[in-house]
C-alpha cells in the first residue's frame, strides 16, 4: 500500500543520494547525513515526535559507544607505537623475512600478521602496507599486484582480530562472544587463506622484483632509536589478547608501555606525546615521513563521524519498519538457497549502497537476523561476507582508503583474491538448508 510505497520511496532517495556524492566525489557523510534526515521525515510520517526520533537517533549511536572509544584508542596506539620506536623495528625485523622471488607472498603474509595486531586494515595498510609498495616500487612490482596483496593481508585481521572494531561491532550487535566468534572465523578462514597463499606464490613467480629492496634499517634509525626492547607494546597486547583481556584494557595497556619507551629511549617530551596522540606522529626526515607519519585520534574523526552515522539509523529502521519490504525478498531467497547464500547476497547490495564497512554491517544484520535466528551463525555469516565484502567494493571507503594510503590502482581489488575465497568457500560449503522462522 502507500505506507510501502513510502518505504521504498525513502530508500531510493537514499541509493541516489550516496550515488551522486560517488559521481561528484564527495565524502559519504554528506550522503549518511541526508540518509538521517530522510529517515527521519519518514519516521516522523510514521507517527513518531520528533523527540522520539532524536532519543532513536542517539540510542543507536550508544550502542556503538564500545567501538568509539576503540577508535580513540586504537588512534592512540598506533601514534605511540610509531614515538616508541615499535612498529619501525617490528617492520625492520618482519621485512628480513622478504625474498624478492616470494615478495607477493610475504607482502600478503606480513600484512596479515600486522593487521591481526593492529585490528584495523587502514592501520595495516598506512603501516605495513605503505612499506611493502615502497619495497615493491623500487623493485619494479606492479602496484596493483602489491595493492591486491596489502588489501587481502589487511582484512584478515581486520575480520578476525581480538582488536578489530568490526569484530568488534559483530560481537555487539549479535550478543555474541568475539573470542568463540574469532575460533569459528579462523576454521572458516584456513582453506581460503591457504589458497590465497598459493595464488600470491604463484604470481610471484611471474613477478620476479627487478630492483634492490629498501634497506629499512637504515631509513628509519636516521629517525628513531631502534631497539629490540621496542617490541614491548606488541608483547603486551598479544599476550593479554591471548589470555582473553578485554580488547580496550590490552590496548589500554599496551599504550601505557609505549609511553616510558617514547620518553627515555625516543627522549620525546611528555607534551609532545600529548599532541603526537592527538593529532599523529610525524617525522622530521622526509624519506622516513613517507613511512612513518600517522596515527593519533584525528585520523579517525572522519570514520567517527561515519560510524556513528550509521548507527543513528538502526533504531529508525527497527521501530519504522521501513525493511520490512527488504527483508521479505531476503527471507524467499534464503528459502531457495541458504541462510549463508542470502547474507552474502544482502552484504553485497548493502556494500553497494552503504560505501563503508559499518553500515553494511548493521544493515545486513538487521535484514537478515531472522534468516539465521542462531546468533553465533549469524556473527559468522556477517563476518564472511559484509565485514569483507565492504573492501571489494572500489568505490567504498573500505576499499579506496588503504589503496590510496598505499597509492595503489582501484583495479588492485580484481586481485584481492582472499576476499574472494572466503566467500566462495562458505558457499560451497553451506548447508543447503533453510532454518525455518519462529
């Protein structure tokens, strides 16, 4: 009737917002932002006072008040952790592990590693990831190989860390445990990320470096003290993250071991690392700048803003019903294929539309929640598929923010192949079944 008519309306208003501000190449807040006050009319059409959506609006972004507070910490981290020394030396140990004949191999395993620490792709790729294209470029690698690599590496830990916000954001949203939802994604993940790693070996080998790799070591001690006593902050994370620490009190922990090794062996003044949180570290050698600058918590205002954007809507859609529509034709696809089968397909429309990993997240949480009313299946099933198939969108800022951090071709993601085994291995291996409604 008209109040679907409505609905459908409003969504549409929505796609074509979010695809002009991609053909204008304009940030996606201005679209998230015509996407709340869309909503809201709508909700307000609906019958609610406009107080009643404005407590809607916030009691979304409460929600994701957990992962908030991550982002200033990880903003944090990832500052200190480059004033101490600690990623310069963890990167100069982990680069004598590169060979030129398997550098696509140890670009995609090395990002992998980092981005499993770090829990974020964009600190892997403003991290790892700009290391490895440096070392690619001066040894004559295609970037889009080395971009294909760095994304795949960085989204697996961006899935699966104890730290990462998307795991993070899945766990709450689910009211599930993100340490039981970590084992499960680890034995989803293995054949894919072997397969992943046989496919960059083999590249590889058909991309053998024609130029000398960077001599690190010797880049960044013109910047830092290198020191193996460095490495601390990762030890303390690592080891909490094992023990099962709440993943903000390791983070919380490993910067507060950053801090003594900041100032007595980088000899930073504590003011200084006051402003290196806020606003980033950034290195008095050019060459070392390249590689180094980055972090601090205005890195993340723009995602801060996104996220939280994003957010707002949940409640609006939940008391609006304005999905019910959507998740009608998810429910009669699931019936005909699986629950896995319309998660992936709903991520991949969400993906298109959303242009960031969050919404897609909460979006396909929410159509799908009743195709797979088991909550430890459904955090799976949105971990295999709209937590990474956000980064294969080229146009989304899952994707375009660690290629452009690294300089890397949008096209970089056709070779992206860990993104793409995961969920075509999930799909041959999903139950054919469909697990019936309440």
């Amino acid at each position: 009737g008209e109040e679907r008519y409505g609905a459908w309306l409003t969504l549409g208003l929505f796609a074509a917002g979010l695809l002009l501000c991609l053909f204008c190449k304009l940030s996606v807040l201005y679209a998230l932002s015509f996407g709340l006050l869309l909503f809201s009319v709508y909700a307000r059409r609906s019958g609610f006072s406009w107080t009643e959506i404005l407590r809607m609006a916030l009691r979304g972004v409460w929600k994701i008040r957990g992962i908030l507070i991550t982002f200033v910490l990880i903003g944090t981290m990832t500052a200190l952790w480059r004033a101490a020394g600690t990623l310069p030396v963890v990167v100069c140990y982990a680069a004598g592990f590169i060979r030129p004949s398997v550098f696509l191999l140890m670009t995609f395993l090395l990002n992998c590693a980092v981005s499993v620490l770090t829990g974020s792709a964009f600190a892997t790729s403003a991290t790892m990831g700009v290391i490895c294209a440096a070392m690619g470029r001066t040894a004559g690698i295609s970037m889009q190989l080395t971009g294909a690599a760095v994304l795949s590496g960085a989204y697996f830990g961006d899935r699966c860390s104890p730290v990462a916000t998307s795991a993070l954001l899945v766990a709450e949203l689910t009211h599930t445990n993100i340490f039981d939802n970590i084992k499960n994604m680890l034995r989803t993940a293995l054949v894919p990320f072997l397969l992943a790693c046989a496919v960059y070996a083999g590249l590889g080998l058909h991309a053998v470096p024609s130029g000398e790799l960077l001599n690190l070591r010797a880049l960044f001690a013109r910047e830092l003290r290198l020191h193996w006593l460095a490495i601390l902050p990762v030890v303390v994370i690592m080891l909490l993250s094992l023990r099962r620490v709440d993943a903000k009190t390791a983070m919380a922990a490993s910067i507060l071991t950053a801090v003594p090794l900041a100032v007595f062996l980088q000899k930073f003044a504590p003011a200084d690392l006051l402003r290196i949180s806020l606003f980033g570290y950034r290195a008095l050698d050019p060459e070392a700048a390249a590689m180094l600058n980055g972090g601090g918590i205005a890195a993340f205002v723009k995602i801060t803003g996104i996220v939280s954007l994003s957010a707002s809507y949940a409640e609006l859609f939940q008391k609006t019903d304005l999905l019910v529509g959507v998740k009608a034709l998810v429910e009669r696809f699931a019936r005909r294929t699986s629950p896995y089968a319309a998660i992936l397909g709903t991520s991949v429309l969400s993906a298109m539309l959303a242009c960031n990993q969050t919404l897609t997240v909460m979006l396909t949480k929410q159509l799908c929640e009743e195709v797979e009313p088991d909550s430890s299946r459904l955090a799976l099933g949105l971990e295999d598929s709209a937590v990474i198939i956000a980064a294969l969108i080229p146009w989304s800022v899952a994707a375009a923010g660690p290629l452009a951090s690294i300089g890397a071709p949008g096209s970089a993601v056709l070779l992206a192949c860990y993104l793409y085994l995961l969920p075509l291995w999930r799909l041959m291996t999903a139950k054919q079944r469909f697990i019936g409604f309440a």
